[in-house]
C-alpha cells in the first residue's frame, strides 16, 4: 500500500489510512501530469499525435475527467468570444 509495511500501519484509524491513500494517489497525479507533460512536448517536437492525459494516465474518475472537458470548453469559447485588437 504506497509503500508501507502492513506492519507499519497496525496502529492507525480507517480515517488515516484512507487519507494516506488518497496522499499517495495525489503525489501519482502529480508525477502522471510531470511525465504526460515532458512526453507530450516531445511528441509535438517530432508532429506526433498524443492522447489526452487521462488516457495515457488512467488516475482520474470519469466526474473528474468530465470536469476538465468542461473546462476547457469554457476557455476555448471564452477565448473565441474575445475581440481580436
């Protein structure tokens, strides 16, 4: 479990073992989106396609996933809407 020994965790609450986890899947996003971006990068260099984050890096809930789509929805539209100067 993220690197701990059963042995280790004898002692802790349900509550802290669940927020250790969710740690530990937090610092995996991290590296995911660290990776994902240095890849990507390097695909763009060589015009290479490449999937989305989510898809190279299945760490995130379809809720999640969804919420991105929106947002990027959002700034792409608002982006559009802006007058050109």
């Amino acid at each position: 479990m993220h690197g701990l020994l059963p042995t280790e965790t004898g002692g802790w609450t349900p509550g802290e073992l669940a927020q250790y986890c969710e740690a530990g899947l937090e610092r995996q996003r991290i590296q995911a989106r660290m990776l994902y971006t240095h890849a990507k990068l390097c695909a763009l260099a060589v015009g290479g396609d490449f999937p989305e984050l989510w898809e190279a890096f299945p760490l995130w809930s379809q809720q999640e996933v969804t919420a991105e789509r929106v947002q990027r929805m959002k700034a792409a539209m608002l982006r559009k809407s802006k007058p050109q100067s």
